[in-house]
C-alpha cells in the first residue's frame, strides 16, 4: 500500500505491507504521474514488512530517473526489512540516505525483535 502526500518540496510517499516482484509494477505505475512532475520525493519506509530486489531496484531507478533532473529521492525510516536487504546488496552507501530507524523498530531492535 502506498500513500502519496504532496508538500511544499515535493512529495512524501509512505509504505506499509509487503513488497516483491509482484508489487513492483504496480509501485511504479503508481508513482508514475509524481515522476512525470520532475520533483523531490521521499520514501518513508518503517511500514515495510517484506521487501525484495525488483522493489530496490524500482527505487533505483526512480532516484536515477530524478538525479537527470536535478531532484532528489530519499529514503527515510528504514524499517528492519529494508535494512536488512539493503545491507545484504551491499546498497546502503549507493543510496546514501542516513538511515534513520523509526523508534517502533528501535525499541523492538533494543528488545531483541520481541515486543
């Protein structure tokens, strides 16, 4: 699931739910018409539950695709998933977002993943 918010910068896109090769289309149809307006977007990620490689490589793209006009894509709130994933590409550098963790995955991190 995907909630587009527009804002004064741009847009702030958050995700909730699971995320593979068979939600990735649908994600960038989704985000398609924002893209075409050629503006900064963030992606709060910390509701992502699963995610897969199409879904990062979406995102890759999609930052490509706004760095050829002057706009930016960051990716903030990683949820433990996205880390993870991330980490195990080798990405988190490519992206070069901070990572901020949400405080509802810090504490089930700090409590070694029971809440």
């Amino acid at each position: 699931m995907l909630d587009i918010q527009k804002t004064v910068d741009g847009y702030n896109v958050f995700f909730a739910g699971e995320f593979s090769i068979f939600q990735a289309q649908e994600v960038f149809e989704q985000l398609r018409p924002i893209l075409e307006e050629k503006q900064n977007i963030s992606f709060d990620l910390a509701k992502i539950i699963s995610i897969d490689t199409s879904v990062i490589q979406t995102f890759m793209f999609i930052k490509r695709a706004l760095k050829q006009h002057d706009c930016t894509l960051n990716l903030i709130n990683h949820s433990q998933a996205v880390l993870d994933l991330m980490e195990r590409l080798g990405l988190v550098n490519w992206f070069n977002d901070p990572v901020f963790i949400s405080p509802e995955v810090a504490e089930k991190n700090s409590q070694g993943g029971k809440k």
